[in-house]
C-alpha cells in the first residue's frame, strides 16, 4: 500500500529532502543509515532503514532492560 507524503523537487547533487512525518512512520532517524534499492520494472526508488541500525536499536534496548534489572 502507498501513502503519499508529499511532491519534493530533487536539489542539486540529487538530494531530496524527507518529511519528519515520512521518516517517523519508516522509524529512521537522524544518524541512521538507510539501504536505497531501485525497482526497474516499476522504476521505483525504495528507501529502508538498514539491518544494521535496527541491530544497534536493539542492542541499545537489551542495554537498558540489562541495566534496569541489575540489583544495586
């Protein structure tokens, strides 16, 4: 399914900006590296949030459940 968030002009260097709404729903922020795939067949450009940030989310989440179950 798609959700339109929008009509972006490309910049120069060929960069478009994303919306903070867009990059909420796809659960990226700020740092986060992202994988950039092109379908040819429907030409589309398909941005995910690569593994390995979602690897380094959940280690910092197994931190802080490690850290609040420590007895003082």
């Amino acid at each position: 399914m798609k959700i339109h968030f929008g009509t972006k002009k490309v910049q120069k260097m060929g960069r478009i900006a994303l919306t903070e709404a867009l990059l909420r729903n796809a659960g990226i922020q700020e740092g986060d590296s992202v994988d950039l795939y092109f379908d040819a067949t429907t030409k589309a450009i398909i941005v995910e949030r690569s593994p390995s940030a979602e690897a380094a989310e959940a280690s910092i989440g197994a931190k802080r459940t490690k850290n609040k179950t420590k007895a003082p």
